[in-house]
C-alpha cells in the first residue's frame, strides 16, 4: 500500500558527522535543514572563542536546550521532505574542549584550516578524507578558530584540510564538504 515502509537506503555510504562553532541564529536553521537534505549523520553545535551566537554550554540550560529541540525539529522536518529514513542527531551545545575530549575516537576527524596555516599544511578535503570512512568535520565560526583552538583541535587528533583557494562561509563549508563526499 502507500503507506508501506520505503526500505530505499538514502543515506550516505559513510556517516558524516559535523562540529560547528554556533553562526547567526537563521544561519544555523539554515545549515541543519541543507545538511540534513544532505545526508548528515549528526550536528554539534560548538561555543568557540569566536562564535557568533552565545549560548550556555551547561548541561540543561533552558535556552540552549530550546534552540537544540527547535534544531531538532528543523532536522525532522527536512528528513521527512526529503525522504530520509534517519533523521540526524542534533547535539546538546557544548564547548569546543569537551567535544574534542569526547570526540568519537575510532572515526577519522577533520578541522577546517586555511590551505597556508601559520603552523602546518592543511592537505585539501580529497587528498585527506577516505570517501569508505566515517569522519568527523570541525568548523570554525565567520572569524576561523583561533590559533589555539586549532593547536588543540590538532593535539586531539583532528587533521587540517581545507576546501580550496575560496573561504567559504562557516554555514557553506558543510554543505560543500557533504555534496562533495556524498
């Protein structure tokens, strides 16, 4: 009948997991509906030192808890239009050290760096990611992650790779990154 479960896989061969230091509020909505058409597995919206949105990383918070159930919401909406059979997990706000603490450790995980860092090579997104692989994606907020925070990311096992000669803005990045990979 038509209402009979549609068993088509539509989700990409590997999951793709995206880290985001927290755009604009519209942005955001904006990213979770396009990455979710997209395929992503999951979004973690991060408090770095230069995100644009403030929002409380304590466990609870009201107001954080509101947007991530509104984002939740934003994911389910788009999952259901386009017809995928899972629907993205979208994470409790937290701030960059405990996601990179707690970061899945088995999976490949990526920063995205300038192509010329001050410190290191970041090599392009085709020459780093291995397609048959689950892999994480950390973004940083408009102004990049700061010096610091890309050290840390690099210390915690994070890869620099970047997306070509054009800086793309923070709500872009994973979408380019999805479609590229899919």
């Amino acid at each position: 009948g038509a209402d009979a479960h549609d068993a088509t896989e539509r989700e990409l061969a590997s999951p793709i997991h995206i880290a985001i230091s927290l755009p604009a509020n519209e942005r955001m909505d904006w990213l979770v509906e396009k990455a979710t058409e997209l395929g992503v597995a999951s979004i973690s919206p991060l408090m770095s030192s230069r995100s644009v949105l403030r929002l409380s990383t304590t466990a609870g918070d009201a107001r954080a808890e509101k947007k991530r159930a509104h984002w939740q919401a934003i994911a389910q909406g788009a999952a259901e239009q386009c017809g995928r059979n899972r629907l993205p997990v979208i994470a409790a706000v937290q701030d960059l050290a405990t996601w990179l603490k707690h970061r899945a450790g088995g999976a490949a995980a990526f920063v995205l760096s300038p192509p010329d860092g001050e410190n290191f090579q970041a090599k392009s997104l085709f020459e780093a990611v291995n397609p048959a692989q689950a892999a994480h994606f950390l973004i940083g907020p408009e102004g990049g992650f700061s010096a610091e925070e890309l050290q840390a990311a690099q210390a915690a096992g994070c890869s620099p790779c970047h997306l070509g000669a054009r800086v793309l803005r923070a709500e872009t990045a994973p979408l380019y990154i999805l479609a590229a990979l899919a």
